[in-house]
C-alpha cells in the first residue's frame, strides 16, 4: 500500500507509524483495531510506503520494485550480451531501451560526443568487432550512411 493510499480516517501517531481508527464497523459488529502500520522508504524507487506491523521491516513498495534490477534474484550486475553486443543497464540514460539497457558503445560514444545520440544516428565499430567498444573503433553516423557503408563492404569482400 502506498502512503498516497492511506484512508483519510486513518491516525499518525508520529515517528512513522500510522494505524486504524480505534473502532471500525464491519458487518454491523464494532471491532477495535490494534493493527499498527509504519512508514518505510522502497530501496529501489525510493518512494514511502506504509508496512503493516506483520510486515514491519519490508524493504520495497510492491514486488515490481522487490524483483528490478539490481534487487531481481539473478541480477548479475547490470551487464548483458545480446546480439554479440555488450549492454549496460542504466535506466536513466536517454537512449536507454525499454529494459533500462543501453548499448556499451552507445555509452562510449555519447560521453565522447557529449549529448546523446539522436534517433537517426547509430554506432559503426570500425574493425567489425562489436565487443570491442574502445573510442578508436566506433563512429557515429547517421543510419542511411551506416546501411551504405556495410553494403559497401559486403560488396568488396564478395
């Protein structure tokens, strides 16, 4: 439960802990509540919530924070291999993927470029090895001259 979630005739009672209104009614039958609920930080998206007294020391909001990223139980430290390329998860990055992943020689580049790659552009590695994401070996371009150029090497090496 989130802290924006909380009903209005809920009590604070300070120092994070919040809790039921004394008596609640349920079915025609007056309960008293003893259930205690305390604020806590989610570790990943950094957002409060309200943990219930069961459940006090929870360290996420809901399981969509408990298992993404570095938090997920077979997080390997952010670093992928897809396609033969080399992908580094930082989700904050602008050319960033759905997953939160970005390309190494995306990252190499835009650092060197000092802004990020526009969506027409793309990353050549110049000795054709896409592990080898050294700045000596990449070229930004646009796709149209990227495209050009690997049918002109498919050209001449056939």
């Amino acid at each position: 439960m989130k802290l924006i979630d909380v009903p209005k005739d809920w009590v604070n009672c300070g120092n994070g802990l919040w809790r039921k209104p004394i008596e609640y009614c349920q079915k025609g039958k007056v309960y008293k509540s003893t259930k205690k609920y305390y604020e806590r930080q989610c570790l990943n998206c950094g957002e409060t919530f309200l943990a219930d007294s069961l459940n006090k020391t929870a360290r996420f909001c809901g399981l969509s924070c408990a298992t993404r990223g570095k938090f997920h139980p077979r997080w390997r430290g952010g670093k992928q291999k897809y396609g033969g390329y080399i992908y580094i998860w930082q989700p904050n990055h602008p050319n960033a993927n759905k997953r939160g992943y970005v390309a190494e020689h995306t990252i190499v580049i835009t650092k060197h470029l000092g802004r990020p790659l526009k969506s027409n552009e793309q990353v050549h590695h110049i000795n054709g090895d896409k592990e080898n994401n050294r700045l000596e070996n990449l070229i930004a371009m646009t796709i149209n001259k990227h495209r050009k150029l690997h049918e002109e090497l498919k050209r001449n090496s056939s």
